[in-house]
C-alpha cells in the first residue's frame, strides 16, 4: 500500500517536505483488531508537533494520522464505516480509566503516534478504539469531528460555560471553528469574541456568528466568563488571562506549545492575569465518549466543518500551510472515494 512515512523527526522551516510517500506492507489483521481502508484523513496541527519533535517520541518511522475515515476490510463489521480517533489504546484497569478518564491514562498510546495512523490506504485499529460514523455526515465533514471536533468538544464541557456567559476562542482553526458551531447550539445566547492574528479568520468567525473579532492582543468590549486557547503559541495564554472576569476560567486546547516563544511568559503578572481565583486548565486527549458524543452532536445538530481537501502526496503541503498560518476550518487528505 502507498503510505506518507515519517522516518526522522524534522524541522519543517528547513525541510519542507519530511513525509516521504513509500510503498510498504498491507496491515494484516489480528485478534481483536480491523483493517480499515482508509478514505479521508484529517490533517492536525499535533502531526506538526510530532513531526518537529515537540510531543512524546512518535514510533519510528510512523505513519501519521489521527483523523481516520475508513470502511472495515477485515475483523468484526466489515463493511461499516468507522472514525478512528487520537486515542488508539489506553489500559483499562488503572484508576483514571476505572473514572472514565482513560485520556490520563499512563498508557495512553495514540493514533499517528505510537502506532500507524491514517496517511495511508490502509490502516489497522483496536476494535473497541474505533467509532461508528452518523449517515449525515460525509467522510471529509466526518474526519476533522474526530479530534479538532472531539478535543473542542471536551474543551468547552471543561469551560463550564452556559447561557448569557461570555466566551473567548483564541486562534480560529479546526478546533475553534467548530466549538463557535456547538457553542451556538448547546448554549444559545452566549455571545462568542475571537482571537486571531488573521484577519480571513477574523472574518471568516464573524460569518459563523461571532459577537465580535479582533487580533490576540486586543481586548474584548466586555470580560469574559471563560477563554479556550487552541494557537500553538505562549502569548495568548497571557493575554487571555488578562481578558477573564474574577472566577474566570482559561482552557489551553493543545497538546503543546512552540518553545520559541516562550518568553511570553516573561509577561505573566500575578495580579493582572491570575488573581481574583481565575483557573487554568488544560485539554489533555480525549476519551471515547467525548468522540462518540461529539459525533452523535453534530449529526443532530448539523454540525459540520468549513474544510479543504488536498490528495494523500500533498500531505507535506497542507502541513506546510497550516503552519503558515493559510488555514480556513480544517485540512483533509482525499485517500480513496
């Protein structure tokens, strides 16, 4: 099969192709597993973050991808069509798995990772890790709903925000865009401020809804009750903290944070961004009912991703564009129809 490979961990500013289409071997099914073919395969900013080796060391090489619509090619359903999710694996049995969080699991293993993922034509899952996708949505509306959606989802449960709150969204890509879409729906009259050092995005926000939009450094018109912050860089931490109401609550949406600018937390004063009991928090993976409950979301809700296709060789390409800053909604690889 063709699969886009990692082979060593690159900087992209200096390589800007570091996946390299190779032909390797099919996956062959095993007990407990399936075999996907694999049609479409969200594109994340956390491949970004494996890729230049700011995660955990992925497995190499690896097959990135962790946004997987495919239909089962062998193991039990075969036939359906399934999602498979940033959680690949995770233990069962330890205490946060026993409390429903196996997101915090120690052995939390994930798709793209530490296993192959989907930037292939075909790709292998635990059974029980995979998902069943609603009929209304479409394989490219379905993939970004598998992480960008999922982990927004998780994001704004972690916000505690309802209606006639103010809520803040630092940065306005795959994940932001779509938690402005549930937020609307889930809690209607909470007015939405976006962030972003784009203006199309600043606009594109606006289009969907958003009370008001202005760069990272600007303050809204009024406080806000909570703040998700889903950019890969320090200074909006900082500047959303500036931007709660006492009692406010900050939720970071990624995985990591670009060490070049860390020197924005040179900035962070004590009783500017963090007194008056405002909170911090942090989104850390995702379980598989905030994937299944998202997907059930947004089938109900029509909830769906603005998004651009790109075909399985040009995956170097949309990651080079999204780290650009070139983003409007999510990137999605076209592996197969």
């Amino acid at each position: 099969m063709k699969a886009m490979l990692l082979e060593s961990i690159a900087d992209f500013s200096a390589l800007p192709a570091p996946l390299n289409l190779r032909s390797v071997p099919d996956p062959e099914p095993a007990a407990g597993k399936v075999v996907l073919r694999v049609t479409r395969c969200g594109v994340c900013h956390t491949e970004l973050d494996e890729i230049e080796g700011r995660t955990a060391p992925p497995r190499l090489p690896v097959i990135p991808g962790h946004q997987v619509i495919g239909v089962v090619e062998a193991g039990a359903d075969r036939g359906r069509r399934v999602g498979v999710a940033w959680i690949a694996s995770a233990c069962g049995h330890c205490r946060p798995c026993l409390a429903g969080d196996e997101n915090l699991c120690g052995e939390f293993r994930a798709t793209g990772r530490d296993v192959h993922g989907g930037y292939a034509e075909f790709m292998e899952a635990r059974a029980e890790f995979v998902h069943p996708i609603p009929d209304l949505l479409s394989d490219s509306e379905a993939a970004p709903l598998l992480c960008a959606g999922a982990v927004g989802y998780r994001a704004l449960k972690l916000c505690g925000v309802g209606k006639g709150r103010a809520l803040g969204l630092m940065g306005f890509g795959a994940s932001n865009h779509l938690v402005l879409k549930m937020a609307r729906y889930r809690h209607p009259g909470t007015d939405i401020f976006v962030f972003s050092r784009s203006a199309a995005e600043r606009e594109f926000a606006l289009s969907l809804g958003a009370a008001w939009a202005g760069t990272v450094d600007q303050m809204p018109p009024v406080e806000l009750d909570a703040v998700i912050d889903a950019t890969p860089a320090w200074n909006p931490v900082v500047a959303a903290l500036k931007c709660l109401r006492p009692g406010g609550r900050l939720v970071i949406n990624a995985i990591r944070k670009e060490v070049a600018d860390r020197a924005a937390l040179m900035q962070l004063d004590y009783p500017a961004h963090l007194w008056m009991e405002k909170e911090l928090k942090t989104v850390a993976n995702v379980t598989r009912r905030d994937v299944r409950e998202f997907l059930q979301l947004a089938a109900m809700a029509a909830i769906k991703p603005e998004y651009q296709e790109y075909d399985l060789q040009d995956a170097n390409r949309a990651l080079l564009e999204m780290k650009q800053g070139r983003i409007r909604g999510a990137k999605v690889l076209r592996v197969a129809d």
